[in-house]
C-alpha cells in the first residue's frame, strides 16, 4: 500500500501573486489536489466513496512556511495520512525545494460525510481503508485551532460570486484565505508573507449567502471571520512576517 506520495511541482505564474510569490490560497490548492490523487491510489478517494454516499471534508488546516517558492521554481510536496482520531482523519504535507531542503509543512484535519444526512460515516469502516502509517512522524502537531485576535474590528460584506464555488456547489475551502489576504490587503501582502496560518472550517456558505467578515489585525498577527447571522462559518488565523 502506498503509504506516502510525493509529485513534483514547477510552480506556475497563475499561482503567484504580484511579487511572484507562491499566494497562500495556491498552497491550499496544492495540497487539496494531493489529497485527491493519494485518496485515489489508496481506492478510499471519490470513485470509492460516492457509491456509499460519502464524501471527505477538511475541517481544519495550519501551514507554516520557511520561505515561499516564486513563478518557475520546482518544489516537492510530499503527503501522507497518520491514524485517525476517533472520527478525524490526520494528513501531513512536506514542501522541499530543489535541493531537498525542506521550505514549510502543514497539517490537515478530514472526516468522512454522509452526503445526505450530513452526518459523519462510520470512521472504522474508512480507517480500515486506511494505511498503517504509525511508523511514520508528522512534521507538526494537530491543527491549531483559530484565536481571536482583540483590537479594533474592520467588518466588510461578501456574498459568494462564480468564481468562488466548486462542484460541490459551496464557497470552496481556498477561497476564505483569498477573501483574508484581500482584506489584509495590497500594502500588507506585498510587504510581509504568513509565515504561518490556520483556517477552521465551521459550516459552508452556499451561493446567496450573505456573509459579515471580520478582521482583527495586531502586529504580526492577525484573524479574520466569516458570520451569516450569529453563526460562525470560517475562521483564518496566522501570523505575518516582513519579506
């Protein structure tokens, strides 16, 4: 069974930001389509899954970055599942450069939902699946949980456009830290990277939702929230850092 998978990325213009930077939603995205492919190779991916009316969803990520690849530059990422916490799945991820040195690490948090019920499946039936990787050592610990940050609140209106969905037909996991750093800004981004950041995924934001976000910023901290109503839907969390 194949325990961990590595792929080599050349990391492309569309991926980066107005630095040439690898943009931090392109991480996620990275690191989602990885997910995939070894859920794939493992047979516990989609085609597996949607017979039974099952599907993964990511509750909770943190990434933390050494240094950020630029437009052209060819890294490794390599992923693997660890066990499963009672109804959480675990997956790590290694980003190397060129040379083998590693740049940055993150660690991810799945369950496994009934599609209809909205409700989670049976974890033993999928950690079965799974393969044995207690032999294995994570880069990190478990994702952090988001904190708020006090201060002053800055608090803007966003519903969900075209471009924010995908086909499960809800406001994709990358685009909440699109919606961050954009609320954090040009001057900001341009002149600091998120050294590290965490996003906890709470509950999803369908097309016509009209969601109150909140940015708190502190120095080189910073944490930004999504709300319709009193119920809270996302939270992005990290840390910034001068370039």
């Amino acid at each position: 069974m194949l325990k961990t998978y590595s792929q080599e990325i050349r990391i492309a213009s569309y991926q980066t930001d107005l630095c040439a930077r690898l943009k931090p939603s392109a991480i996620l995205e990275i690191m989602q389509e990885l997910a995939g492919v070894h859920a794939d190779l493992l047979d516990v991916g989609r085609a597996r899954l949607s017979p039974m009316n099952l599907a993964w969803v990511l509750t909770r990520v943190e990434v933390r970055m050494e240094r950020y690849p630029v437009s052209g530059e060819l890294i490794t990422v390599e992923t693997f599942p660890m066990p499963n916490r009672r109804v959480f799945f675990p997956r790590y991820f290694i980003f190397r450069d060129a040379q083998g040195q590693q740049i940055g690490c993150a660690g991810s948090l799945w369950v496994v939902l009934d599609i209809t019920t909205r409700k989670m499946g049976n974890p033993a039936e999928i950690a079965a699946m799974m393969p044995d990787n207690r032999d294995l050592t994570a880069p990190m610990g478990m994702p952090a949980t988001v904190e708020d940050i006090p201060g002053d609140a800055i608090e803007a209106q966003r519903l969900p456009v075209y471009t924010d969905l995908d086909m499960n037909g809800h406001v994709n996991n990358t685009r909440y830290l699109d919606w961050c750093c954009n609320a954090l800004g040009i001057d900001v981004m341009r002149s600091h990277i998120m050294n590290s950041f965490s996003v906890n995924y709470n509950q999803e934001i369908l097309p016509g939702q009209k969601v109150r976000t909140v940015l708190h910023l502190a120095g080189e901290r910073f944490s930004f929230s999504g709300f319709e109503g009193d119920v809270r839907h996302f939270d992005v969390g990290g840390s910034l850092t001068v370039e």
